[in-house]
C-alpha cells in the first residue's frame, strides 16, 4: 500500500476516532470520558498526514497528482478546520441554554492545534509556490541552452514524472478536441483533477505549443484555452 494512502487512511480513522471520544463525553454529559489524552497523538498523526506531503515536495521537486479532488481538499484541511470549529462552537452554544453539559477538556486543545497545524502547512505550501513563481518569472531562453528547459520542465512546475503526466496531457487534448475551447474550471469538473493540478498541467502545455490561452490578462478568471492550430 503506499505511504500517503496509509497516513491519509490513518488520520481519517483517528480523526473519528478522537471525535466520537469528545461526542460521548458531551451527549453522557461527562459520565463516560476518556481517561488518556489523545491531542498529542491526533496532532502528530494529522502532521504527517497535511504536512508530509509538502515536505516532501520541497525536497524532491514533485508534486502528487489527487483523482480525488475531496480528498485533497481535506488534505489541505479545509472540512476537518470546520469539523473541529463548528463542533466547538455548536457545544459552547448548548452550554448557554445548559450549562451542565460539560465541554471535552481536549476539544479546545485539539480544535487550536487543528488550526495551526493548517495555517502553517498553507505558509508552507504559499513559500512553495512563491518559489516556483520566481522561477518562472527569470524566463525560459530562446538560445540553444534551452535544450535543457524540456527535460526541466517538469521540476520547474513541480509536476510527476513519466507516464503519468502524459496521459493527463492526452486527456486535455482529448476533451479540448471534443468540445473546441473550455475554461480551466469545466475542464477540471470533466476531468475529475483538481485546479491547481489541472492549472501546471495547462502551464505546461502551452509552453510546449500543445494548446493555446485565450484570455484578455495573464489573470483573467474567464480564459479558456483551447488546441494549438499547429497540431
């Protein structure tokens, strides 16, 4: 089984795990709690799970292409911050109407842990990109060094290596053959990739001639793109 499946499987069971523990602890009204602390353990298990990834993408130059795109959206923390806060926040409301519901002593620890954990794992994934961004502003040279930029390309963008960058590649060209021009988002939902993949994957195209942008600024939210006349 590979490694991040195991840790992405791993933090999703002790995510419910660790919830339903603060659950029974609420809805028994502290009548049955858990005697050991689980926050240190949560957190590093979730650490591995959100910020494992991005190391590692800092040290090998790759990036994981998600067919999920649920999946790398809890990688990136977004439902399990909101799993956490409303929990927190839905039983520091009950409590106004009855105070004797007791609030989990790890919730709050957990919940803040949660939170840290995410918004450093963003500044971490930002960094990356800031990085990237500079290396793509120095500009790629017509002169004949510029042998190198294809068998570079790759690392630049921080994409997969190998076959399966061709056949996202093949993918794009297949749907943009079928329907003739359509915007990064379409293309996304179709293709079942998230829009940062799907959006180096379109980078990479159009550097190589593959396809063509069509937008009235660099960050026009409604470009679309569509197949290089030259193919």
């Amino acid at each position: 089984m590979d490694k991040f499946i195991f840790i992405q499987i791993l933090a999703y069971g002790a995510t419910i795990f660790v919830w339903t523990i603060q659950m029974l602890d609420v809805f028994s009204r502290g009548k049955y709690q858990s005697l050991d602390s689980w926050t240190f353990v949560y957190l590093l298990i979730l650490g591995a799970y959100a910020a494992g990834p991005e190391l590692r993408h800092w040290v090998e130059r790759t990036e994981t292409t998600h067919s999920n795109a649920w999946a790398e959206r809890i990688r990136k923390g977004g439902p399990l911050i909101s799993l956490w806060l409303i929990s927190l926040a839905s039983i520091g409301i009950i409590r106004i109407a009855d105070p004797t519901i007791p609030m989990p002593r790890e919730l709050f620890r957990i919940t803040i842990g949660t939170l840290i954990l995410f918004f450093g794992t963003y500044t971490l994934r930002q960094l990356r990109k800031a990085s990237q961004r500079k290396l793509l502003g120095k500009g790629i040279s017509d002169s004949p060094e510029s042998i190198l930029v294809e068998k570079n390309l790759k690392k630049i963008f921080l994409l997969p290596e190998g076959g399966e960058v061709l056949e996202h590649h093949h993918r794009i060209e297949n749907y943009l053959k079928e329907k003739g021009t359509a915007s990064p988002r379409r293309m996304a939902q179709a293709l079942n990739l998230s829009r940062r993949t799907l959006g180096r994957h379109l980078v990479l195209m159009s550097r190589q001639g593959k396809i063509v942008r069509a937008g009235r600024t660099p960050t026009d939210p409604n470009a679309t793109y569509q197949l290089s006349s030259s193919r």
